[in-house]
C-alpha cells in the first residue's frame, strides 16, 4: 500500500516513521507546511518526495492512501479532498471539529466510494484491547461502572501554536478526552448507545473550550455510567482505567516520562467474585508508538479489502460526545445525546 502523508508536524514524523518502517506499507510522498519541514522531511525520508501543497501530492496516481496528520480545523478539507482524488484515507483523530463537516467526510467517502477510517490507535492497543477482552468475556460480569482518569502535563502548542487557539484545535475535550470516551464506549458495547452527559472544567483563564481540568459522566441505560477526567496541570503523564461489573474488577494503570515514550510502565490486574486478591494480567507491550505502528499496519491490511479499522460513524459519535461535554460544561445542565 503506497502512502502519501500529509502534515509533517512533531505527531506527522511519527506517522513517517511508521509508514516507513511497514513491511507491507511504502511511504511515497509527503505534504508539509514550511521549507524547514520541508527540509527535514527530505533528510529523515530520502528519496521521497516532498511538497508544500498537498493538492500535488494528491495528483500522483501512484498514492493509493493518505495518511492525514493536520490540525484539526483542516481536517474535513484534505480528508474531502483527498477521497476526490480517489484515495483511502487515515484521518487523525478528532474526525473533525464539528457534526456538519463529519457529515460531510462522510458523504464524501460514499460519493467516491473510498474507505474513510478515524485514528484511534488505542482500539489496536495490547493493554487496552486485553481489558475489552475481559469486559466482554464476561470475567467482571454485567459492566456497571468505569473510570478513565489522565494526569499529565500541559499540551505541546503545535506548529504556530494552534492546540492553543480556539478557531483551530476546536476544542481541548477533542484532543484526548475524546479517546477516553471511546474507549468507554468500546468497554460498555453491549450496553448500546450512552443516554447522557454531564460535565465540569475550569482553566487558568484560557477561554472557553480550552481547559486545563475537564471532569464528565457518561449515563449508559439501567444505571451504568463512566466517569471521563484529566488535568493538563500535573506532570509527566499518568493514565488509570477502572472498570467495575458486577462479578469483579479491572484495573489498568500507564505511565511515562512522556506520552510517546519507548519505555513505559504499565500494569493490568483482575478481580474475580470470590477470590481474595487480585490477579496480574500479562501485557506484552503498550505505548502510543506501538499502537501507531499498529495502526498503520490494520489500516493498510483493510484498504485493500475495502473496510476501515475504525469506522467513520463511530468517529462521529464521540465528536459529538465531545461537543455536547463542552455544551453541558457552557450551561452547567445535563446534556441527553442523541446520534
């Protein structure tokens, strides 16, 4: 599967990277902003051509799939574009930053008949995928309640600093509160579609939309729900996941220096009804770098049967998720969601 990337930014050269290193997957061209990046693509990629418009590189016959790795607000444009061209598409997550342009990702993936999958590595996660396992084998019995909990550092600014500006990021719910509501979603499956929302955040006066302390509840029918929270204000970066049902328990811890390190700390342990301790869950490996090069890899694999690994319309939904959150944080109420 030959790749053309678009966006060579600190999360794009990761993308690079994994393309590159794919054994069924070759990394063709790449699209970014400036000359500097321009120049660095040309030295950490030889031989592959490099452009300053990405709509060239959609006009290479060669490129059959487009890795997509731009700031959220560009999102619905290249990934449209890209589709015209006739081309599959890996689009990083958030699908974009409002229901219309989802809509319109969407329409445009039926129209040219091209596979449309969203970037969210942690549903190819070893840890992750393993606590999925447990929930729906029925190990804690019926799910109950969950708790995704992140404490890390503030955010990287981005190129030109666009994760702080809200006309471009969108959201700061929409950049990693996102994943953790899908992977509630993912956790509570066979509980369907969550009936409500509520959320709580404050920041250190950044405006609407960007805060440093997010808090939410997720109501899912007969009384089951998810607690979803993260702080930008703390250091380093901490992720916990409690999942309770009601024959056990789980609980999932990750740890790093940085969210993209090589050598984290991780841990999974299971409580059976009955049993007086908890056990110790083998994981073989887990870290954002790892899930992307899976990514990469499943996207690849399905483009070629003409399936997504992660489809369109569930990225949809945790967009709007994440919009009714913020909505609920803006006039302080409940939220009912409906998809």
């Amino acid at each position: 599967m030959r790749f053309g990337l678009i966006g060579y930014g600190a999360w794009g050269k990761h993308h690079a990277a994994a393309i590159a290193r794919g054994e069924e997957t070759e990394l063709i061209a790449i699209s970014c902003k400036s000359e500097e990046s321009r120049r660095q693509a040309e030295a950490d990629h030889p031989g592959v051509e490099v452009y300053l418009d990405y709509r060239e590189l959609l006009r290479r016959e060669d490129v059959d799939a487009v890795d997509i790795v731009l700031p959220t607000f560009l999102h619905a444009q290249a990934g449209i574009a890209a589709m015209e061209a006739g081309k599959h598409v890996l689009l990083e997550k958030p699908m974009a930053g409002t229901i219309e342009e989802c809509d319109r990702l969407l329409e445009a993936a039926r129209k040219n008949d091209r596979v449309l999958t969203i970037g969210h590595e942690f549903r190819v996660s070893k840890q992750w995928g393993k606590v999925r396992e447990l929930v729906r084998s029925g190990e804690i019995g019926a799910p109950q309640y969950a708790m995704v909990s992140l404490f890390r550092h503030p955010y990287r600014k981005g190129a030109e600093q666009w994760r702080y500006d809200r006309s471009r990021v969108g959201s700061w719910i929409l950049e990693e509160p996102i994943h953790f509501f899908d992977l509630v979603l993912w956790f509570f499956e066979e509980l369907g579609d969550p009936l409500s929302i509520e959320a709580y955040g404050n920041s250190k006066n950044r405006g609407e939309g960007l805060y440093d302390n997010f808090s939410s509840v997720l109501k899912f029918s007969g009384g089951s729900y998810g607690v979803i929270t993260q702080t930008l204000s703390g250091f380093e970066h901490h992720l916990v996941v409690e999942i309770v049902g009601s024959e056990g328990a789980i609980r999932s811890a990750w740890s790093g220096a940085m969210d993209r390190t090589l050598e984290p700390q991780f841990s999974l342990k299971l409580q059976r009804k009955g049993r007086e301790s908890a056990e110790e869950v083998p994981v073989e490996i887990s870290g954002e770098l790892f899930e992307l090069q899976e990514e990469i890899k499943k996207a690849a694999a399905l483009f070629v049967r003409g399936k997504a690994f992660y489809p369109p319309e569930d990225g949809r939904k945790v967009v709007i998720i994440c919009l009714e959150a913020e909505r609920s944080l803006r006039e302080n109420r409940e939220i009912s969601l409906r998809f």
